[in-house]
C-alpha cells in the first residue's frame, strides 16, 4: 500500500489567506502546494511525484465552489468556481445548455467517482503526464530518475535540456478554444488572464502563474455561447472512461448566419491536448477554415494540415507515429460535430 507522507494540512477560508500561507510556507521552492479535490496531488505525493511540508486545501473557501450564470447581457456569461466538482459543471444546465462541448469535455474526465471529487480548478492546473514520470519510486528508482522528478534525464528524449511530458488536462483545450479567462489571485492583488497564457511549454514548469497564486474562477465569455458559436470536444483514449486522454481536440467555430449553407467562417479556435507540454493551439488549421463555408470539403482541407500542429512524442499509450497520424481524423471528427455532419467512425 502507498501511504501519503507527513506533511501540515492548513485550511484557510478566504483566498487571500491561501496564497498568503502558501507564499509564507514556501510554495516557490515547492514546499507548499495547493489542494482542492486531491484526485491528482495525492497519487503523486504517495508516489514521491510531488512533495509538500504543507498542503493547503481550498475546500473551505465560501462561493469559489459556485457555478454563476450572469445572464446573456453580461460580457461573462458563466463563471466557474475553482472548487466546482467536476460532475456539477458537466451537470449544470446553464453550462450543457450554453457550452456543450465543455460539458462533453468535463464528462470525458476520469469516472463518475472521481469526478464526484474532482475540481474544474484541479483539472486545469492538472499535472503534466509521461509514461516515466507516473510510475511508482520504485520503478522509476530502478532506471533512474527522470529530469521531471529527482533526476537528470529526460528519458522520452534523453539528449534534450528539457522535459517532454503532456498535458493531461480534458477541460484546458475546450476552455482555450471557447476563449476562456481565468481569474488568479495572489498576495499580490488579482488578475484576469485568457486560459491559453496559463501554460508554459515545458514539462516540469507548465504553469505560468506564480507558485503563490491560485485559479479562482473560469470565465466563460458571452461570446462562446451555443447561439453565436458551434463547438466540440473529441478525446483519445485506450478505454471508453479513465484513461487519461493521448489525444484530445477542442474547437469553436464562429459563422456569419445561422444557416450553415450560407454562412461563412468569421473566426475559428482548435486547441490539442496531450500532444504537448501545453493545450497547443492549431493556428494553421484555424486559418484554413476562415473565411470558407462550413463544408465536408473546407473541413477535409482544414484537417489536413492539422498534423502540423502536433509533436506528439513517446510519453504516453499507444505509437507516437500513430497518435501523430490520427490528429487529423480528430480534428476533422471535432470540425463535423461543429457543422453537423456525420464523422464516421474513429478508432
């Protein structure tokens, strides 16, 4: 049996108290971490992944558990609290009703157990992931340790400066290609940012925000909502629930009439999950369909360039060679889910 090491639980009941201990305790030099859920600081702390003299839980915070819906005059229509359980904003109707795909998005996360613990918070600042790091001591003790944790290799690619491994996040590619902000705050002040520049490039530093700050809301702009924008959420995995995604695509589609024969393409995001250290945005894809109609053939051309998008690499299940390969039927699934066309089957 894996046992948690001894660490000081602290629970604060405002936010400005939680970056404040965390600050003091030494979250910089990873001394202290924050908690909500636990469904992915625990695991790694009993597996040595992470370590902490202090844990500050967040589960006692009044409101940052609530789901707001400012109604579709307001600039933000939906605002998601960090501790917000997982199986309640998959189950709320402001979010199945307004922003589909991330309720699909927020489904496909784990199981129904763990998203009964699991936050929106927690998912977003998720772990990075890779078949050396999420092993036990033991196992990784035994062909050394990776760069990621105790080591000095990066075992993916063991001549690279850097850690390769991914983003594990379900929520992060849905929430960038809705344009998605996220409100962090620290001790000092607060600050709203979009989604996308909470991520680094970098396996071991993936988050940009400082170790003292801490995601309080998801903002869900107006914009996104169903009835001015058509999304999806398609993910890759071995098993239909569980696994953590291998591939995972994200996409918005903004048109210039609600009669997609008609309409024409005025704005698209498509975001990749699991290929990279961060929800990569598929710039070149996007760009493909701007300006063109809706169509099988718009998509076809837009998903072929999509591989482009992806460097996906030996750090999780199945071929990195397949998973490369299979981007572009991914994203051309997530395309016709937007334009209401049949997508065939996927593997």
């Amino acid at each position: 049996m894996l046992r948690l090491p001894p660490f000081t639980l602290r629970t604060p009941t405002t936010l400005a108290e939680a970056a404040s201990i965390l600050a003091a305790e030494g979250a910089a030099e990873g001394k202290a971490r924050p908690v909500a859920g636990g469904t992915d600081l625990w695991p790694n702390m009993k597996r040595r992944h992470q370590v902490a003299d202090t844990v500050v839980s967040l589960m006692r915070i009044p409101d940052l558990a609530a789901i707001h819906a400012n109604g579709q005059r307001s600039t933000t229509d939906v605002r998601l609290g960090a501790t917000a359980l997982l199986a309640d904003v998959a189950a709320d109707p402001h979010v199945r009703g307004r922003y589909p795909a991330l309720a699909t998005a927020v489904e496909a996360i784990s199981s129904p157990p763990l998203r009964q613990m699991g936050t929106l918070g927690g998912n977003v600042c998720v772990d990075t992931r890779c078949t050396y790091y999420n092993q036990t001591e033991e196992w990784r003790r035994s062909i050394d340790f990776c760069m990621k944790a105790e080591g000095e290799i990066c075992w993916v690619a063991p001549s690279s400066p850097r850690c390769w491994a991914h983003s594990a996040s379900d929520s992060a590619p849905m929430l960038a290609a809705l344009e998605a902000r996220v409100r962090l705050v620290g001790p000092e002040g607060e600050r709203t940012v979009p989604i996308e520049a909470l991520y680094r490039d970098d396996g071991i530093d993936y988050l940009a925000k400082r170790p003292d700050e801490l995601v309080a809301e998801v903002l869900l702009p107006a914009e996104s909502a169903a009835e001015r924008c058509r999304s999806s959420f398609r993910k890759l995995r071995r098993r239909g629930s569980i696994d953590f995604a291998v591939l995972s695509v994200g996409a918005a589609i903004w048109l210039d009439g609600d009669e997609i024969a008609e309409a024409t393409i005025t704005k698209a995001r498509v975001f990749l999950g699991a290929v990279a250290s961060f929800p990569a945005a598929a710039e070149k894809t996007a760009a493909a369909l701007v300006g063109r109609k809706l169509d099988a053939e718009t998509i076809a051309d837009a998903a072929a360039v999509a591989r482009k998008n992806a460097t996906p690499m030996d750090n999780t299940d199945f071929q990195a060679q397949w998973r490369g390969a299979v981007v572009g039927k991914y994203v051309e699934a997530a395309l016709a889910d937007c334009a209401g066309l049949p997508s065939g089957r996927l593997v």
